[in-house]
C-alpha cells in the first residue's frame, strides 16, 4: 500500500493568495504602518491608541479606525492576524522616564495586555519595539521576563538595538526590536555605510516655517562653543547654551548641533529653547526644526496629514514615534518568512 506522505506545514505561512495581516498596538502615528504600506502583500486589520488626538491623525493618514485603550480590546471577536506589531509605551523604561518598569501600574504593566492578545490569538509573528535601555532595564531583568513569556508562548525570540543612522535616516535614534517567531527568523543588517546629515532634509530658505521655526529666544542665553571633533554619524555639538540667570545648561533643548553631521533624537519630553527637535545652526540662524524637517528625520512621507493638529503637538507626536526606515529594512525579511517576494 502506498504510504501517505504527510506535508510538513510550515507554520508561518498563511492561505495562498491572502495578504499577510498585522495589527498596530499603540500605534502612534503609524511607524510600522507606513514601512508595510510600502509593499502589497500586508494588510492591517486593527490598531488602537489611548490617545485621541493619535487616533485621529491615524485616521486621517491610513483610513483605518484605531481602537482607544488595548485594557478595552475585546480579544475573542478581534480579526485573526498574522502579525502582532507593539511600541509599547517606553516610559517605564527610558532614562528620561521614571524607570519603574513594569511596576508601573499604568504604563509598564501594559506588556501583560500584549500578552492576552498573543495568548487570544496565537500569531505567527510579534514585533515588538521600545527604548533601547529595555534590555539592561532592572539588571537586564525586564527584557528576560519579555523573552521568558514569548518563549513559554513557543516563540523563538530575537532582538536587535538598531540607530536609524545606519538605516538612512538623519536622526540618532536607536531602539531595541524584539521579534518573536514561531520558525528561525533572523533580523537584517542595516546596509547602509554612510550616513545622511541633516543639512540633507532642511527646508528652502523661502519656505514660511523657516521663519516661524527660527523664532526661539536666546538672549537668557550665552552661548559657549563646543570644543571636540565630528565623528561622522554621530551628533555634533557646536555650542551649549548656558542660562544667564541660573548659570546652568547643557540639558538637550539647550545645545545647538551641527546640520552637517547626523541630528540628535527628537524627544517628546525635551525642553528648552530646543524643546523636542533640539537647535540647529542653519546658516546664521539657530533654530528649532520645523514639523516637515522632523518628519524627513522619522522617514515620514512629508505630506503626512496631521489633520489640523498643532505644531507643538504635532512635534510631541514624532517624539514618541520610531523612525520608519528601521521597520521598512525588515519588509523583505517578513515577506520571505511568510512566502511572499
Ligand atoms: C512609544 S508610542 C508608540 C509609537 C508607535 N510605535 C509609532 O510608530 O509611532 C506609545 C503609544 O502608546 C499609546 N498608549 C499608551 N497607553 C496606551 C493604552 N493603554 N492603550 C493603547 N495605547 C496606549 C500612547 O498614546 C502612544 O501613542
């Protein structure tokens, strides 16, 4: 008798013909969104954000509705997916933030909810993004607990910390990914060798934002030139402003960095005259980097609709946002891990 030979399913690869679906957790302005919208074989059927005003931004950009806080997802009758993509709130765990990890009840413990939709739903693949610092966060304890959960779940886990400079972005930012699978994957190299300055985004001299960008107030300020060289790829500091009545500075918004080299990390929580984007010395002007210049240092196309959102806001945005050219760099890899070219 003929003996039945049984085909081994590979396990990551869904139905034929079907596009490969992800959902957005925290979505933010949509980061991951935009890396797969770059291809036709992805398909996002679900993000959510607590943030209203995120949400409406999300909307406007992708045509999707996100769902408000991931606590309320109601995880049985959620669409089935492939893909669990999560940058879940760094706060807990960044050096800016209070450090508390998941003992903070309110942001850090929110990986547990990740972790209900992964036991609802089961999917083939979960990328994770977040701080850097996640890894040696409590002693490296935080990031073996992820790895400990994704693993009892019958995930192979794999990480990388990855600086967008090296993914072709101007902006030094760099974020760990943690990608679980239920098969070998393997996160690529960035290939890129040389790196892009911010001189490379500006906008024209003629456009009106310049103008309004250029408006921050010195004059509490002396301003005292930075002494040291330029290492190619990394922030340069040219001058650190040093406050006339406090005698104090230093402090990230109260640096002027150099647009020939690559641009320090926009942070949602910065202050001072170059709260957020940080202070550039364009030509003779020092100033602030308008919302189209930041979006060209995420990787955002920059006609991204804000939907009538405030500049400021606008900026906090892109602050908490992971640059698009790192998960645009992975696309081809999850496309093979699934069957796709
Ligand atoms: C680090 S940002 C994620 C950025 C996103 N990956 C991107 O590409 O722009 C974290 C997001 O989590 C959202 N958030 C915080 N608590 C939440 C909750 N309980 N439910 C859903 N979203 C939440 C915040 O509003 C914020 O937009």
């Amino acid at each position: 008798m003929k003996k039945v030979m049984k085909v081994k399913k590979n396990p990551a690869a869904p139905m034929t013909g079907e596009k490969i679906r992800y959902i957005d957790l925290f979505c933010g302005l949509g980061a991951f969104h935009a890396a797969f919208n770059t291809s036709k074989h992805f398909e996002c059927v679900l993000a959510c954000d607590i943030d209203e005003g995120v949400r409406k931004i999300y909307e406007a950009n992708y045509g999707l509705k996100p769902h408000g806080d991931i606590r309320k997802l109601d995880i049985p009758n959620m669409p089935d997916f492939d893909i669990l993509c999560a940058g879940f709130p760094c706060q807990p765990f960044s050096i800016a933030g209070n450090g508390e990890g998941f003992k903070d009840t309110e942001k850090g413990n929110l990986f547990y909810d990740i972790l209900n939709i992964i036991d609802g739903k089961n999917p083939k693949m979960c990328l994770l993004e977040n701080v850097k610092n996640l890894k040696t966060h409590d002693e490296g304890r935080t990031y073996d607990t992820i790895e400990t959960e994704l693993k009892k779940r019958g995930y192979l886990v794999t990480s990388r910390c990855c600086n967008a400079v090296d993914y072709g972005s101007p902006q030094a930012r760099t974020r760990i990914f943690i990608v679980g699978t239920k098969m070998p994957f393997v996160i690529p190299e960035p290939t890129i060798t040389t790196f892009t300055p911010v001189s490379a985004i500006l906008d024209t001299p003629s456009d009106a934002t310049v103008a309004a960008n250029s408006r921050v107030k010195l004059h509490n300020y002396t301003l005292v030139e930075k002494k040291g060289d330029s290492k190619p790829g990394k922030p340069h500091i040219l001058y650190d402003l040093i406050s006339k009545v406090t005698g104090k500075g230093g402090r990230q918004g109260e640096r002027v960095y150099d647009v020939d080299n690559v641009g320090i990390t926009v942070c949602a929580s910065s202050g001072g005259p170059g709260a957020k984007t940080g202070l550039y010395k364009v030509g003779d002007v020092i100033r602030r980097l308008s919302v189209r210049e930041t979006l060209c240092m995420f990787g955002f196309s920059s006609d991204y609709n804000f939907a009538g959102t405030t500049d400021e806001n606008s900026l906090f945005y892109l602050g908490n946002s992971i640059v698009v050219n790192v998960p645009l760099s992975f696309v081809p890899v999850v496309e093979s891990y699934f069957g796709r070219s």
